[in-house]
C-alpha cells in the first residue's frame, strides 16, 4: 500500500506532489481573479465583496492557513527536487553535457516561481498586512475608501504597476508550463490531446495574465 513517506521518499512521488499542490494553486489563482474583478464595479461592489469574504472568518483562517500550507510544501518539494536534478546532473556532467528544451523550460520554471514567491511576499505586505481604512485607503477627495482605496493608490504609482505586470507575466509562464508538467508527470500522452491540452494551457495563462494585469492598467488609466 503507498503512503505519504514512500511518495515523499521517491522523484516521481515528489512530481506528483508538486502536480498537485501546484493545481491547487490554480484553482486559488482562479478563485482570487474572480473576486478582484469586482474592483470594475467600483469602491462599494469591491469593499462589499472584501466584506463578505472577511465575515467568512473564522472559517475563513483554516482555509488561508491551508493555502499557506499548499503553497510552503510546493515549494519545499519542488526544492528538493531541483537539488535532485543538480546532484544527478553533477554525476552525469563527467560524461556529456545535456543541453535541451526540457532543461530551458525547467530553468524558466526556477526563474518565474522565484519572482511568483517574491511577488506573493511583496504582496501579502501590500495589501494584506496592512491597515485597510488607514492612510493608504484615502483618495483624492481626502475620503477613505476601504481596501478599494488601497488598491487604487498602489497602483496609481506607475512603478508599482509595471512591477505588478512584470510579476503577472512571470504568474502566467509558471500556469502555462505548470499545466504542461502536470500531464507529464501523470503520464498523459496523446497524439492528439496533448498538443490541444498544451495549446489551451497557453491560452489560459494568457488569459489570466492579461485578466490580472488590466487591473493595474485600469487604475493607471483611471487615476
Ligand atoms: C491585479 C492583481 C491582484 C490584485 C488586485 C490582488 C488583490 C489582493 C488583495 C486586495 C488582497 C487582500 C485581501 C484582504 O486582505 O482582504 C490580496 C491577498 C492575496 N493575494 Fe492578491 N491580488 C492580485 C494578484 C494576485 C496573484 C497573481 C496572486 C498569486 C500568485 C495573489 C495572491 C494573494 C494571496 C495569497 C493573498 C492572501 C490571501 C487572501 O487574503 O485571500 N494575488 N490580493
């Protein structure tokens, strides 16, 4: 019978770790995409909707704390096996040099999932851990606006917005070839789903990218 340790212990049980802690992700990306959008509705569609997301408290914090879980163990597993693939790669490189598609796409991967942490970082202290009715949330009426206001002042500072978009464009390249992955390491393989599969996680990721990324646009438009 499998248990968590033999998965843990063995390289295609730490992908499917991965697979499926990254999915999860997905589905939270989705879910996060969906409520934003209300910003388009304006300061009382948006504060309204933060509203009822924050009286979903204290249920509200096991799911957090679960997503913070997910989010900690993709991490740490996908560290051990980059370290894996170095150690391995360190034996094999007495011999040949390995030079391909798969290591080009494996070090974009290293590289977007770096910014994608260091853009969640920046973020939960931009407009999580911080006072949503203080200095931040007021506009130029000399009003607060809630976390309406916070959001429309980070991203009426053109610097802040360009670092935004650059941080989504990395979220989308980690979606697209996490996707990808994803069928790989459960062996999916079909002459012709999977091209369409790839093809579609393209277009996703766009999507999510450009979805994302007209927010910070939006504001800079608007302010
Ligand atoms: C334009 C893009 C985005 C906007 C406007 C936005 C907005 C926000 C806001 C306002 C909060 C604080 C919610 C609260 O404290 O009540 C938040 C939290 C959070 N955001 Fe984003 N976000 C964006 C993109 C992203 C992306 C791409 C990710 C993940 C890669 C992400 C991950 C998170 C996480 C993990 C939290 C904390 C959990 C939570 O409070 O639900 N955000 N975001």
């Amino acid at each position: 019978m499998c248990n968590i340790a033999e998965i843990y212990n063995s390289s295609i049980g730490k992908k499917q770790i991965v697979a499926v802690t990254g999915l999860m992700l997905v589905l939270f990306v989705i879910g996060h995409l969906a409520g934003n959008l209300f910003i388009y509705g304006g300061p009382d569609v948006y504060n309204a909707y933060a509203k009822k997301l924050a009286g979903l408290r204290p249920g509200l914090y096991v799911v957090e704390f679960g997503l913070l879980a997910v989010f900690l163990t993709h991490i740490h597993v996908t560290s051990l096996l980059v370290l894996e693939n170095i150690r391995a790669r360190g034996e094999r490189y007495a011999v040949y040099h390995p030079v391909g598609n798969r290591s080009f796409a494996t070090r974009l991967m290293a590289i977007s999932g770096t910014i994608v942490l260091a853009f969640v970082i920046w973020h939960l202290l931009d407009f999580t851990f911080i006072e949503h009715t203080g200095p931040r949330s007021i506009l130029g009426d000399g009003k607060s606006y809630g976390l309406y206001g916070v959001v429309f002042n980070a991203f009426a500072d053109p610097l802040h917005s360009v670092l935004y978009v650059i941080a989504m464009l990395a979220v989308g390249m980690h979606l697209s070839h996490g996707v990808q992955s994803f069928m790989q390491t459960f062996g999916f393989d079909h002459p012709y789903y999977t091209p369409l599969i790839q093809k579609f996680s393209n277009i996703f990721a766009c999507l999510v990218t450009i979805a994302y990324s007209s927010m910070p646009v939006y504001v800079l438009l608007k302010a």
